[in-house]
DNA sequence: GATACTATCTATAAAGA
DNA sequence: TTCTTTATAGATAGTAT
C-alpha cells in the first residue's frame, strides 16, 4: 500500500485488452496468474527470462520475510540460465557463516578445491612430521645407524667422542 | 488438480465458524491468508514455529519450481531459530557446485575463515617441523651430545660401532 | 532484463482437530 | 508438529512498454 505515484489523475485507465481467450485448458499444472502453467521447462526464451526475473524476486522477498518474521537464518543463491547471480542472505549473519553452519549440522563438506588442496597439505606435513618425529627418536636410541651415510658417520665419530669425553668427566665426579 | 483423496461423500462440511472478527485493522505490512501480518517477527513462539514452517515448505517449493521452469541453478539453506536446518539445491548440481560458482562470479570469499585458519595451521605445523629439523640436524652432527644422558650414550657408541664396521666394509669393496 | 496492468491462481494466517 | 478448512492477501502468467 504504498501510494508509490500518488494518483493525480485518470491519465491512464485502458492498457491491456480484457483477456479475450477463455476456454483455453491446458493441461494443468501447478501454476498462478492469468493461466495455469506446468512446473517444467519453459521453452520459450523469453517467457522464460520474464519469468525467471519474476519469480526470483519473489524467492528472494520469501527469503526475506521468513528470516525477519520467524528469526530463521537464511541463504539463498541463484543463477540464471545465462549465469547471473542472485543471493540473499539474513540479517546479521553471513553466508559464511550459514555455510559452516551448515556443514556442522549436516556433516556435509561444501569448500573448495583450495580448501581440500590446504587440508591435504596438512596431512601431508602431519606426516612428515610423524616420520621425522619417529626418525629422530630411532636415532636417539642409536638404530638404524647403518643406514646412514659415510660422511654422517665420520662427523657422528667425532661428536660422539667429544660426547664421550665430557661423559667420561662426569663420571670421574 | 490431483485428486488426491478421492471425495467420497459430504462426510465434512462446517469445520469453521465463518470468521466473526470483521473490523480488527491493525498496521498495514505485507502478509496474507485471513489476516495481514507486519512483516516483523513474530513474538508468539507457537505462531512463530507454525508460520515457519508453511513458509520454509514454500520457500522450498519455489525455488524447485525456478529451478525446474527456469532452468536455474538455485541453493538455499534455511535454519529455524530452534536451529533445525532445512535445504534445496537444484537438480544435476551440489551446494559445493553453486557455491565454488558464486565465488567466481561474486569475487566474494566464503571460506575466508576456514582459509585462514587452515593456513595458520599449516604455518605452525611447518614452523615445527623445521625444529624438528634442525634438532635432528644436530643430532646426527653430533652437536648437542653434552645433553643427552649417559645410557643413551653408551646405546649410541654401540651402534656407532656397528655403524663404523659396516662403514669399513663397504669402504673396503 | 525490468515494469506495468489485470485476471487468476497460490500461499498462507487463523483456529481447531 | 502436522493437517484441515476458509477467507484473503500475495504472487505471477500473459502481454505490452
């Protein structure tokens, strides 16, 4: 009820002609308006475009309504057949936000590529953090050695007898 | 028109009385069915619950109906106040889909939190693992011997040995 | 693509089961 | 919570701008 052209005068009273097909039945569907349509692609283009634009504002508005009439939290995104987007999303939130909501509450996983590329990289370094973890603590109790190179060796020689050096001195105490 | 119940017989015919509150005109809003109603939220946890739920299940339904007619992708998640979630994503599609698409096409991020945490994890995880490596590192150069106790060292000197006799072998080929 | 104008068809507020 | 019924307020198909 917003008086959005405040009505100055009849300036205009006969736009559409009266609608002069009346047996048209179809078969029915579900469907609003001057006809009854079927919920299946429209085929036409441009019927489909006007409609498309028409009832996407009317999601968007549902959308609106019931997050500020039943305090829901509400996402919406749509695209046109030619790719546009649309979206809502409720009041003091975020669609981030519902989004990992959603994955809490759902167990579904919604990120990205580059998200599952991170948590892969992180298992992969978890890893090779065991190993290394596994590795040092192999080379603390002395296995393994065989395995290690000649030069690592040699250098391992020489610590090891500065080690036993001060070990020595130690015990002399 | 899906006769789904197959009238019988006139087993029902008064089930309301035929509205006897005519002049209740309260603030005009938006709002349908017997009364209006402001779009703002509805205090009355009981009316609120209800209202929810016929509009999450038409919400639900339009954007099945744009999907199908329109040839749309459309995803949308609805949580109720009590946090029951509520989902549709359009056929031959997945919310991951939609929502990789909405990234591309709104430049909007919805991931940035998980994204920074993920890649703060990553930080520290290889923040450590180069501890590690160098602790390691020093180990095999045999720095930091004067640290470690006695028994460990005698372990060590052992293998070392067996290390060196398998060292000479080869050397000897 | 979006809007305007209607005639129609839907969605739904209320209330009770 | 869900369903039914009824009366209405909304949404929207068809058309033309």
């Amino acid at each position: 009820p917003q008086s959005h052209h405040a009505g100055t005068g009849p300036q205009s009273a006969r736009r559409n002609q009266p609608f002069l097909t009346p047996p048209e039945e179809e078969e029915g569907g579900g469907g609003m308006g001057r006809g009854k349509i079927e919920i299946k692609r429209i085929e036409n283009q441009s019927n489909r475009q006007v409609t498309f634009s028409k009832r996407k504002n009317g999601i968007l508005k549902k959308a609106k309504e019931i997050s500020v009439l039943c305090d829901a939290e509400v996402g919406v995104v749509v695209f046109s057949s030619a790719g546009k987007l649309y979206d809502f999303c409720s009041p003091r939130t975020s669609l981030s936000r519902i989004l990992e909501k959603y994955q809490t509450n759902s167990g579904k996983i919604l990120w990205d590529e580059k998200h599952k590329s991170l948590s892969a990289e992180i298992d992969r370094i978890k890893k090779e953090n065991d190993n290394m973890q596994i590795e040092l603590s192999r080379h603390l109790k002395g296995e393994d050695m065989n395995s290690l190179q000649p030069k690592e060796l040699i250098m391992i020689e020489e610590a090891l007898d500065n080690g036993l050096t001060s070990l020595h001195e130690k015990q002399a105490l």
